[in-house]
C-alpha cells in the first residue's frame, strides 16, 4: 500500500498523554504522535534507531547526559542503544521513526 493516510489508522495510547498511530514500511515503524504537556519518556534504550521530528510544540529530549529543548521544525536522531528520555514541555505533535521495524511500544503490539 503506497498511500497512507494516518488519520484514518486507529488511534492507541501505549502511555498516559501519548496517542499515537502507527504503520510500517518493510524496513521501518512510523508513529504520528500528539502528545500532552506534561508527558514524558523514563530513561530508557532499544535496539532501534530512532528520529524524532517534531511538528508542532517543544519537548526536553535527553540523549546520554545532555539534554536539549527541540521546537516545532528541529529533528533528533537517536542511535540504536542509546540512553534517552522526553518531557513534554508544550502540547506536542511529532513523527516518530524506528529502523529496523519496531513491533511493540511501551507493551502494546502495534
């Protein structure tokens, strides 16, 4: 399927504050995510590179030890295994991509 037109796909909440939904391509996860201020991301890691854009809002991402506030229009890319974390600082929207594919978040098979 070429087109995809995520506001029709279902909408889950694999944590508090964060709806999301979710497709993959044969390689990687995309997740269309909006997500409440005051939301966040324990200190964690997996075996998957991950970028972060955001498209509307601003969050705290902490890669290792540093920490960074990231806007509306900036991108983080987040090796695979590294140490990271989020806090949502202003109602935020991102695009969230994983390689290789990923086929569960926070617990729940997507």
């Amino acid at each position: 399927m070429p087109l995809i037109d995520p506001s029709t796909l279902p909408q889950v909440e694999p944590k508090p504050g964060w709806h999301g939904r979710f497709f993959h391509s044969k390689h990687m996860t995309f997740a269309y995510y909006e997500i409440e201020a005051g939301a966040g991301l324990h200190v964690h890691s997996h075996p998957n590179e991950e970028v972060w854009h955001i498209i509307d809002g601003e969050a705290d991402v902490t890669l290792g030890d540093e920490t960074m506030s990231v806007r509306a229009g900036c991108a983080v890319v987040i090796p695979a295994g590294m140490t990271h974390a989020l806090a949502v600082r202003k109602v935020c929207r991102a695009i969230v991509v994983d390689y290789p594919v990923r086929r569960e978040v926070a617990g729940i098979r997507i």
